[in-house]
C-alpha cells in the first residue's frame, strides 16, 4: 500500500517518492542491496522512522523517508548516486542529521532515501599538529575530534557550536558557527572530497594536484574555487573535508556583562562592534542572550509562570534577580599572555560600563555554585570559548514539556537600530501567539546573526501549528524591512528563498540552473534550501 504525504503512516504502509512506481522502487532497492550489502540498506519501518524530524513542525509525512541506507566508502557513495539516477530515486544525504530545529535527518521530499554518510564514514583521517589542520569524514563529531586530539596530546583547539553532539562536516555545510576566533566554521575549512550527482568525484582546492601537501593549507586553487557552493546545497556529497585548528593560547579568560532592561539592546550592540570589528579586544565571537534563554538553562518555565500566557515583567525581575542575571547576558572570552588578558577585560568593562546598570564578572570572580545557578551560562561559555565541547545548551528543551524550538534567523549589519526592530518585532509577534522567545545575537565582524529560538511543546499539535505560522509571519516581516534569513527548515526553505527576489529572484535562477546542469535527473536533495531540480520544480512538494 503506498499513502500521499498527506496520511499519517502505519508499520503496513510505505512512502513512495514522487514519480516513482513500487516495482522500480523495489528493484532499485535491490541493487542497493546487491551494491552495499544487505546489512547497509533497510526499508523496516523502525529503523527508517529514526530519521524522522526530532522537532516535526507538521502533522502528516512531508518529510518522510522511505528507507536508509549506510555507504561505507567513497565508492559506495558513488554507487548510490548512479542507482538512485537510474530509477529515479530521490536520495536525502546526512551526516549524522543532527541539525535540529532545521529539519534534523528528514528529507526534503517525501519518499527520499537517506543516505546516511556519517554512520560508517566517522574517522579522523589525519590530524596536523604543525600546520594545525584535521582531515576528517562526515561521520566526525566535535566531540570526537576534540577526543583525538587529546589522545595526541597536540596543543590544538577546535571551534565548536552551542551543541557539540553533531558533524563537523554537517555543520560547516549548513554555515553554523562556533564562538572562539575560529567562529566562522566557512571560513576555515579548507579541501573536500565531493561525489557529484552523477557519480563523478571532485576534489576542491590544491586536492586537484595529485601529491599535494597543501590540500588542507590553502582553500583555493587555480581557476575559480566551489568550496561554497556545497553549502546550504544540493550539489553533491562531501565524503572528506580539511579543517583547520586553532592552537591553544598561553591563556583565557570569560567575562559575564549583565544588563537591566530590554531597552539597553541598541547601546549593548553600538558598543560591541568597534571593540569587535578589528577583532581587539573583543576576539572571540560574542554572544548576547536574553533572560529566557539563560534561565532556560537551569529552570522550567512553570518554575516562573503557570499559564501560557507571555511571561509579565513582574515575573521576568523576579528571574532577574533570583539568578543574577540582567534581561540581556553579553558572553565572551579573551585569549593570550595574562597581562593581555588583563588589559582587555578592562578595556570590555570601561566600555559596556557605560550603560547604567551594567555589571561585569568573570569566572573568577563569579564561581559556579549549587547556590548561585545564574552563574552556568557563564561557564559553560568558558569551554565552548576554549574549545572544549558540551552539551550543556540541551537544557533549553526542558523550559517546555516535549520541548522544542523552530529557528527564525535573519542577517542584519551589527546596529543598534536594527537589533531593536528585530527585537521589537519578534517580541510582539512572539507574544500574540503566547510563544517564548529565547533571543541570541551573535556579532561577526560586520554583521549581525539573531538567533531566534520559538519555543513549543513537540507533542501538541496547536502548539506546533501557531509556531510555524508565527515563523512564516516572521519571515514576511522581516523581509519587509531588508531582512534575510541565513537558515531555514525545510518546512520554510522555499518560502525565505522566495525573499531573495531582487531582479526577478536572480540567486534562485542561477541555483536552478547549477541544479539541472549538475543533476539533470534531481535525484539529490530535491528542494534542500528552496533549489529544486527541473522535474520537480513547481510542483508543490
């Protein structure tokens, strides 16, 4: 029996992808078989379902897969790919799917195969202490690498994001970030290894030099570099990828500013970016969080609130002062000989002092104790700045009951002005619909990331359906004043990729047409950030 996308399923029934009939579905599972082994490919409902969204934002099988399968090499990737063309078969490439409130391991297209790369290609292929660079496989968390290199004993760190259980690889993919100077995780890969839709192999960079020492030294090549077209893409399937380390300081250091009111927003973010645009004294990536999403990290909402209705200010300065924490949290770290270091957290506290009311603390003088849980924020920080990973930040799920949060993330320049309207807006739009907003702005060197994490309960499906309407609302909003998402879930892809419209959506045309030339069957990834492939285009998937 196969279902449309629009049925709820049963262990007796499977989702058929689009175009695909059940004898050439079958039949291209048995190749797979035939090419991996009967171990690698599973269509059982159980296993399959494990790749279900984590965070589902609907009620039916958009973003259901039909099987699984587990490649081994680079080899057994490239023969996925070639059966998948011959039967039409769309293919949905993880790394260890681990990218929640992004959609997580579900495909885009109901009926998709995963292609879990990360299962059996996990290893550290190479790890150089002298040039500060790992050559890893999709299937290397930052757990794992942080792993290998103590076991090496190199003084090298590695940069890792908010939760650290996922791939390096898939992170860097997709453009997370991490928070110490090496934030920008784009930034400092350097050489992959790509199965392209054909089955063809691409090695980027100085990989194009057979014998080549400087694969993971030096990004580009000669001609023009692709490296980024493999991201946030559905052009082809990284097996290897260079990342390159930080090596460890002579020290460290991570301050704590708290801010009263809401309303210091725009003379928190006007003070940050001179201190952050030249990378002195503000090196690492800083971070500036709201009252709810620290104490998210060590209470429950109905510790605070017993209804749903937006939190009163009355309650938000008892969490204030039961915790020690301002409405905003400003987190960074510091790096180098102490002197240095001391000369720059005076430099951070002289300026952000500034803004009435403003309090500085560091791990030193700000202990972490039974007594003072306002303090954990702070030092979790303090391993996520120095390259230690951690889990810590899971706690935001325990805020709800079956907690868990969709994204809406625009990009604006590092402004005062623009953090308050962003703020403003998502507060008020947040509220209507009685969602709590945990904010985090994130400041590169010229632009601006704010993090808006939508908390729901994932078991209740009202819940669930005004969140994602508040984000389709959002995201119109925000394009309205020049604002564009840098991330989204499937559930919405199309819909911010539809916001790049300028000159008759011109990005969108060209990723088209990078699409058919590179993937004329559109086999892989259909519709992965709003990039769908001829066959498929238009067709309300």
């Amino acid at each position: 029996m196969t279902i449309s996308a629009s049925t709820r399923p049963s262990d007796s029934v499977r989702v058929l992808p689009p175009d695909v009939t059940a004898d050439a579905f079958d039949a291209a599972i048995a190749e797979l078989v035939a090419a991996l082994g009967d171990e690698w490919v599973h269509v059982d409902p159980a296993e399959v379902s494990r790749y279900d969204d984590e965070f589902p934002v609907t009620g039916d099988l958009s973003f259901t897969a039909s099987a699984v399968v587990y490649p081994g090499s680079t080899e057994d990737v490239q023969r996925i790919v070639r059966i998948a063309n011959e039967y039409l078969v769309p293919l949905h490439a993880i790394s260890t799917g681990k990218n929640l409130g992004y959609g997580g391991a579900a495909p885009r297209v109901a009926g998709s195969i995963i292609v879990h790369v990360g299962r059996r290609l996990n290893r550290v292929l190479e790890l150089n202490e002298k040039y500060a660079y790992a050559l890893i496989e999709p299937g290397v968390t930052y757990f794992e690498l942080y792993a290998a290199i103590q076991e090496k004993g190199y003084d090298l760190w590695i940069d890792g994001p908010d939760l650290s259980w996922g791939s390096i690889v898939g992170n860097t993919l997709d453009r997370g970030v991490g928070y110490t100077p090496y934030g920008n995780h784009s930034a400092w890969k350097s050489g992959m290894e790509i199965v392209l839709p054909d089955g063809d192999v691409l090695r980027t960079g100085m990989g194009g030099i057979p014998g080549s020492n400087t694969w993971q030294l030096f990004a580009p090549s000669f001609g023009p570099q692709p490296d980024n077209l493999f991201e946030q893409s559905n052009f082809g399937i990284v097996t290897k990828m260079g990342v390159q380390l930080m090596g460890a300081p002579p020290a460290a250091e991570t301050f704590q500013i708290t801010f009263d009111r809401a309303d210091d927003l725009g003379a928190i973010i006007d003070t940050m970016l001179p201190l952050r645009i030249n990378m002195a004294p503000l090196q690492n990536v800083p971070v500036l969080r709201n009252i709810f999403l620290d104490a998210a990290q060590v209470s429950a909402r109905a510790d605070w609130h017993a209804d749903d209705t937006p939190i009163p200010d009355e309650v938000v300065d008892r969490m204030k002062a039961e915790l020690g924490l301002g409405y905003w949290n400003l987190y960074g770290t510091v790096y180098g000989p102490p002197p240095v270091i001391e000369q720059y957290l005076a430099i951070i506290e002289g300026s952000f002092g500034k803004i009435p009311g403003a309090k500085f603390s560091t791990t030193q003088t700000r202990p972490l104790t039974e007594e003072d849980r306002g303090a954990h924020t702070l030092h979790d920080r303090h391993r996520i700045n120095t390259g230690i990973p951690t889990i810590e930040e899971a706690n935001l799920l325990n805020w709800l009951p079956d907690g868990a949060h969709m994204g809406f993330s625009p990009i604006s320049a590092p402004d005062g002005e623009d953090a308050l309207r962003q703020f403003r807006m998502v507060k008020a739009r947040a509220d209507a619909a009685r969602k709590d907003y945990a904010a985090q702005f994130v400041v590169g060197l010229r632009e601006m990331h704010h993090i808006s994490l939508l908390l729901y309960s994932r078991t209740d499906a009202v819940q669930r359906d005004e969140t994602l309407r508040l984000v389709h609302d959002l995201i119109d909003e925000a394009a309205a004043h020049g604002y564009g998402e840098y991330r989204a879930h499937h559930a919405w892809a199309d819909h911010v990729a539809d916001t790049y419209s300028w000159n008759d959506h011109a990005q969108r045309r060209f990723n088209e047409r990078l699409k058919d030339a590179l993937d004329p069957r559109g086999i892989l990834n259909p519709g992965k950030a709003g990039i769908w492939p001829a066959r498929l285009r238009g067709r309300g998937l």
